[in-house]
C-alpha cells in the first residue's frame, strides 16, 4: 500500500529522536481482543523491526491513568480512547495535533461526524485520528411493540407509555433498563434524553448552563422512568442480561450488542434455547425526541502523546494500522461495536464479511444505514460546530453518573443534583 505520511517523514526526520520500544495504551479489555491486537502488533514489529508495548487499559480508568502517568512522566506514546479523554488530554496540551491533521488531510475519506469529535477548539487541526465509532439507542422488541399496539420508543411519550405497559417486575419483567451507576454507561444513557430536550452543559459561548430549566425537566423525567427500570446500579451488563433473556422490552446499548443478538454462542448463555428470530424482531432506535431529535454515539480515536520521543516510530505504527487487511482485521473483532471511521473501508465487501457472518444476517443495506448514523450523533462537548475539551474532565471525575445515584440512592430532588452538578463542575474546570 502506498504509505501516506513520506511527506510528513521528510519533515519530522531532523527534529524527532527515536529511543526505542513504543508504548500503546488501549481500551479492549477482553482477551480475545488483546490476542488479536497482539497479532497485528506482531506483525509491524516484523515488517519494521520497531517493539511495541501493548498496555489494555479499562475504559473508566484511562483518565486517571493517563492523569497518574502525566505526573510520573511515563506517557506512553500512543492512546486509544473515546471522545471526552481525547478532549481532556487536548484541553491540558498532552497531545500532537501535527501528525494527526495531517494524516487526515491527507487521507480525504474520514466521516465528518468521526471527525468532529477530534477537531481543536479553533477548528483548524484534530487532537487525534478517528479509528473507529458506534452509534447507541434504544434497542427493543419490535415484534412485542407491534403485537401490543406501541408506538416506537423514540419519544419521550412513547418510551414511558410502553415502560409502564410491561413493567411486572413480580413476574420477572422490567419495563426498561436505565443507566444507574456513576460510570461511562450512565452519563451516555443520561446525555440522549438530555439533548433531546435542548438540555445542555455549555452553551455556544462555552458558558455553564447546566443549571436550567430544560435539565431540571429531564432529571425529573429520568427519574420518573426509573420507577419501572431494573432495580440497583443497573449498568450496561444488566441491560444485555435481561433483553437477551426476554425480561425486559426495552435497552439502551450501543451497536456493540448486535453479535450478542445474532450470534447462538452468545445467546445461550443468558438463554437456553437460541433464538434465530431475534435479529428479525429487535429494531433499532438511535433517535429520540422530546424538544428536538438527536441521537448519541462514541468515536474511538488513535492519539500521538505530544512528549513522545519516538514520533518517526509512531508515524508507522498509525501507518500501518489503518492499512485496509489490518484496519479491518481490528475493527473486526468487534462487528457492530467498532464502526469504521472511513468510507472507503465501509463501503468494501472485506469489511461488511466478517468471519462470523454478523453482517450478513442484518444485510448491507441496514449496516450501512448504521454506520452513517455517525454523521448525525451529539455529545455534551460539543455546540454548534465548537469544541469544548473541558468535558473531558467532567466525564472523567463521572460527574453525570454520580447525581444519577445521588437521584436513586438518596432520592435528591433535580433542584439537589442540578445543585451538586454545578458545584462540582465549578471546581473541575473553574467556572
């Protein structure tokens, strides 16, 4: 393949020293994954001759590990992470933002809704390269709604009409599965009914505008629907638990759950009996209105540690991950859960055949659909085409996550966590 950055080579090479072993910091926990990572990783270190250490990092703890390290001076020289510890880095100036515009500059295929979850405040470089996405909503039992004569739960309305009409929680049956816990999980589940109220953190100006009507309704609302969720700290696993066993209609879960609902091997441990039928009567929802539309999503970015004395080997090794065999070969390991972030790779026939046949059973037409979701989905960090990376620290202290237990756990009214959310986020960011 025709490597992309000989330019950029030629212009670092007198200016950056190489020391040795690169170091790379990853959010793929599970062992299969790592194995596959290893293999690739294997592979670069044959064909270059360049060492790489590969560090999986658990996503809620990336922040702080990279906070601990920042101050131990031993970063490592690339990171993979989602949106808001990109952001965060970027806000403290941890992170090379030559490298990475010019990758994607030159490159000219990388969708505008990935890379919009990268771009500098000033609008003009990316803190990172996009690798990889996924687009979460409501996934539900379509076949229940129709045979019940439920609208489809992307409203407001909707969502709780059809959470009170299951709800039988004597009977093992919980009307929806709600973020509960003060993790990653709550805050996405939190951040769609938010927006869909026009609720947000920041305003266009970068002001602090938590604090508003508009959240106050949604806390309220998010409250009145945990009456018919699933009881306790309820978090992602829950949810997958229960809709893969037929006891709730209703979960909010990102495209990372499309093998658990395609796949016998998986089914069959929350079921006895696989269920061929399950692809054909769960729909997907990424939508949802109450004010206005808007959906959510994560993008997964490869970033370049700006104190990174091995930039010529890192240039590589990013060269190399994104050649079409191994790009695909990563984003594989996941199918639904790690969408690509370029065109050209999502619209070939190696892509959408994966090994395991997951595409397939939901059919082109519906992934592609899927993976352009991308270009539409919101996050707080973000207003009308500006970049606020102080997010990123919000996120990382889970500042949403701990007003949701305060709300369950404690039973604090809206005006309390709106109360606590703005104190709290006050001495985050110091305004």
């Amino acid at each position: 393949m025709k490597k992309i950055f000989f330019v950029v080579f030629l212009v670092l090479m007198l200016s950056v020293t190489m020391t040795g072993k690169l170091v790379y910091w990853h959010t793929q926990e599970e062992e299969s994954r790592q194995q596959v990572i290893a293999q690739i990783i294997e592979s670069f270190t044959i064909e270059t001759g360049i060492e790489v250490e590969v560090v999986a990092i658990e996503e809620n703890e990336m922040f702080s590990k990279l906070a601990a390290a920042s101050a131990a001076d031993t970063l490592p020289d690339m990171i993979e992470a989602g949106a808001e510890t990109i952001l965060g880095l970027g806000a403290d100036g941890l992170l090379d933002t030559a490298i990475p515009t010019r990758f994607i500059d030159n490159a000219g295929d990388f969708y505008n809704g990935a890379t919009r979850f990268v771009i500098t405040p000033a609008g003009d470089q990316y803190f990172a390269v996009p690798y990889h996405g996924w687009v979460q909503g409501i996934w539900y039992r379509k076949d229940w709604f129709e045979e019940e004569g439920l609208s489809e739960p992307t409203t407001w309305e909707a969502i709780m009409e059809a959470a009170k009409y299951f709800h039988d929680p004597q009977n093992g049956m919980y009307g929806i599965v709600l973020g509960k816990t003060n993790d990653a999980y709550a805050e996405q589940v939190f951040t769609i009914f938010a927006l869909s109220n026009g609720a947000r953190i920041f305003d266009k100006d970068g002001n602090v505008v938590i604090n508003s009507p508009e959240m106050k309704e949604v806390l309220q609302y998010y409250k009145d629907l945990g009456a018919y969720s699933a009881p306790g700290h309820t978090y992602w696993q829950q949810a997958r638990e229960l809709f893969l066993s037929g006891k709730t209609p209703m979960m909010f879960y990102s495209t990372y759950i499309m093998d658990d609902l395609a796949l016998a091997e998986i089914q069959t441990q929350y079921i006895s009996d696989f269920d061929p039928d399950l692809v054909k009567n769960t729909e997907f929802a990424p939508m949802m209105t109450n004010s206005r539309p808007s959906s959510f999503g994560q993008v997964l970015s490869l970033a370049i540690v700006k104190s990174s004395q091995n930039k010529l080997d890192v240039l590589k090794l990013l060269d190399f991950m994104f050649e079409p065999d191994n790009y695909i070969k990563y984003i594989h390991m996941a199918p639904g859960g790690m969408l690509p972030t370029r065109a050209s790779i999502a619209e070939s026939e190696e892509f959408l055949n994966d090994p395991k046949g997951i595409y397939k059973s939901y059919g082109a037409e519906k992934i592609k659909a899927i993976i352009y979701g991308m270009e539409n989905i919101e996050k707080f960090g973000y207003v009308e085409g500006r970049v606020f990376p102080e997010m990123g620290k919000i996120s990382g202290a889970f500042t949403i996550g701990n007003g949701i237990v305060m709300m369950f756990d404690n039973n604090a009214t809206p005006d309390q966590i709106l109360t606590f959310w703005r104190e709290d986020i006050r001495k985050l960011i110091g305004r």
